[in-house]
C-alpha cells in the first residue's frame, strides 16, 4: 500500500539486524534514504554511516530518546533500533509517552525469532523475557511449568548466572542455547546443559533459549524416586532392630498437613527417630529452619544419612533429650512431637511455652490414656484443639485373594497456640 502524502514531520521507528543495510525491505531502505535525522545507539548507528542523514547518536535512556525526538520534531525522522521495536523494544514507552498518531513502526526480524530459527525449535507456546525489567525469579517460577524459555540477557545477569540460579534452585532438566550476534558474520550458537554454561562466558549481544529435556520429570534429576512428602517408608534409613517405628508415610502425609508449613517456618520434630518428619518438613519449608531432636545415638546418625541422602541442607540433627535439647534453638513456629512414651505431655507442656503465638503443634500418640492427657491440655492452653485417628489398612495377597491387613491406629492431635492469651 502506498504511504500517503503529508507535510507534517513523521518519526519512523524502524528495526535493523546485525546484518545491517543488506536485510532491510525495500521499504526501510527507502524511508531510510528520505531521512533527514536518523536517532539511535552507535551499535545500529554502524550500519547507516554511508547514508547523509544527519545522525544523532543516544545511549539506552528512554528520556534521552524522547527528548532527541522532540529537538527534531521538525523533520522527518528515523529511530533506529535493533530487532522489532515492539518485542520488548522501545515503541511501546513511546508510543505511550506521545501518542500512537505521531510513529510508523517497520520492525526487523527479532533476535528472539532469529534465535529460535536457529535452533529449529517452535516458540509458539515459550515463556519470553528480557531480564533487563523482569526479574530473575520469575523466570524461575515460569521453569517449572514451561517447555521453552526465551531470554534476553543483560551484563548483569549473563547465562551463566542465569544458569546457576536455575541449578540453585534443583531446575536441572534443560538444555541451553546462547545464540550470540545473529545476523552477522560472526554469529556463535553454544548448546549444553546448565552446568557447562554455568561456567562459560558470553559476549554481551545474545539470547538465550532453555528447551526443556524429553521425557524428563519436572523436578531434579537427583531426587528422581523421591517426593516432596510422602515418601515410601523404606527409603529412609532406619536402625533394624527398630525398623518400622519411623512415623508411617500416611501418618506423615496428614501431620505435615496439620502443621501448616509455611516456605520459612521453623520447625522442631521432638523424637524424630529417622529423621522422616524432619526431612519432608524440610522440602515443603524451603527456606526455612528444621530442628531433628533426637537421643538414641544410633537414630542422630541415621537422620544425619537420610538428610546427605535427600539433600536437604536446612534440617539440622541435634542430639539430645527434651526439653534440654532445644535450649538453644530459636522458637519455633510449628512442632512436631512422636515417640516420647509417658513424658509425653509434660514435654508438650514445655514446648508450648516455646512456640510462637499463631503456631502450630501436632502430637503423635498410640495409647488412648496420651491420647486423654494431651487432647485435655491442648483443650485448656491452645485453641483448636483436634483429634484425628488414622487406621490404615494394606491389601495383602493370600490364597489367590485380596485382603487387607490393619495396622496399628495411632492419633494425631493438633492445636494451635492463641495469638494473645485471653
């Protein structure tokens, strides 16, 4: 379509490549020539030396483009910029800033499309940012659920930063292209997984693309087998003659929920055994403290190999007996109290005292005369007070038939502490 004919000075946006004046449309090429000012960074400036527009060179500072635009406003003017000027370029801030009525956008092929290009990956359905206005934790929440990321990187946040912090965060399962100076003669396309761009260096102009690894869990490679909670029993480590008197996943599945774990809560397990409690507390509670109190000898070191098995590095083992054992620890938001056989309620009596007003407490018990003396102090001293029986039974194979077999039930009491004493 022919551009029609007007004597009000236009400001033309237009995107180049690092191919310069060879790929641009015929188009560009003729808005270029009918230019009397041309604005933009030296980088581009570059590739428009031989035309005799006047040039007026400007660094990344939005203001500054404004403000060259307006000193020009009586001539026709080009904004010369890299890519398309509106993926993530500067034609929506202007356009915002003075109005749509006053541009003509002729983009450029995107770095962004180049890359994808280049790679032969489809990036209909990719998460895109530029890290130089959207965080790195974004784009970190979008790993977990995206199949392609597209990123465009800054000085200050390189690949190799991006890639540590995704491996920081357990986001092992992508392999990585930095696709550098597309377009040009020297374009470089690198590829490895996350670790080995973790330790390279690239230059300034490139894009990177995480393609997420087929046929692979969305979770680290490393805890493949094991969950956040809820883990089979016999992946934990126990002492044989004990075995089996670990908190029962089921049991623990329910317990962990009436704790009410928060990302940064601190926790103390009283009597924790292997360590079971402790260690999924530690997944669900990423960034927070978890206190193991445990003092069989034997036990401590089991629950310090389940923490080295599961690699959690916010459980902490402490051997010794309650209360003495947590003299030190800071108050806890929530507890967890199992295996304390008749001391059982004076050690919940102790631990209310310590945690933090709004905490949780959750009471693992087998007979039903704890069961009486626990629920009753809950009952006086906290506030929803609850009782749950769990009575799990296993199918088990006979005789060419199905059966269940039971086990033993066990009550979990949970209660919360007021948040003033009335």
């Amino acid at each position: 379509m022919e551009q029609s004919v007007s004597k009000t000075p236009r400001i033309f946006i237009v995107g180049i490549g690092d191919d310069g004046l060879d790929g641009l449309t015929s188009q560009s090429m003729r808005i270029l020539g009918d230019a009397k000012v041309i604005i933009g960074n030296p980088q581009v400036l570059v590739h428009v030396e031989k035309i005799a527009a006047e040039k007026v060179p400007v660094s990344g500072d939005l203001n500054e483009i404004v403000e060259a635009l307006e000193k020009h406003s009586d001539k026709d003017v080009v904004l010369l910029t890299s890519g398309d000027p509106l993926f993530y370029g500067v034609s929506r801030y202007l356009c915002e800033k003075l109005g749509k009525d006053r541009f003509h956008v002729i983009p450029h092929v995107s770095s962004m499309q180049l890359a994808f290009a280049r790679i032969k990956e489809s990036w209909d359905d990719a998460h895109l940012a530029n890290l130089a206005n959207q965080p790195l934790e974004s784009v970190v929440a979008a790993a977990r659920i995206s199949e392609a990321i597209g990123l465009f990187t800054t000085e200050e946040i390189p690949p190799k930063e991006v890639a540590k912090t995704l491996l920081g965060h357990d986001l092992d399962y992508f392999h990585a292209y930095i696709c550098e100076n597309l377009g040009s003669p020297n374009e470089c396309v690198t590829q490895g997984d996350l670790k080995e761009i973790s330790e390279q260096t690239f230059g300034p102009l490139n894009v990177m693309i995480l393609v997420r690894k087929p046929d692979v869990p969305d979770r680290p490679m490393s805890l493949v087998g094991k969950r956040k909670f809820g883990n089979p029993d016999d992946v934990f480590r126990q002492a044989k003659p004990k075995r089996g008197l670990l908190t029962p996943m089921e049991v623990r599945c329910i317990a962990l929920s009436l704790m009410d774990l928060g990302d940064s809560s601190v926790v103390w397990d009283v009597g924790a055994g292997s360590g079971s409690v402790s260690i999924e507390a530690g997944m669900i509670a990423e960034k927070g403290s978890i206190y193991a109190i445990e003092m069989d000898a034997e036990d401590h070191g089991l629950i310090r190999a389940n923490i080295e098995a599961f690699g959690v590095k916010n459980v902490q083992a402490v051997l010794g007996k309650a209360p003495d054992a947590w003299a030190d620890l800071p108050d806890p938001d929530c507890v967890f109290i199992g295996g304390t056989g008749r001391q059982v309620r004076g050690i919940c009596e102790q631990a209310i005292a310590r945690i933090k007003p709004g905490g949780r407490i959750v009471c693992n018990l087998s007979s039903i005369e704890n069961l009486a003396e626990v629920h009753q102090l809950f009952d006086s001293e906290m506030e929803s007070a609850k009782v749950t029986m769990v009575n799990i039974s296993h199918a088990t194979y006979q005789l060419e038939r199905h059966r269940f077999e039971a086990s033993n039930p066990t009550f979990l009491v949970s209660a919360k502490k007021p948040l003033k004493k009335s």
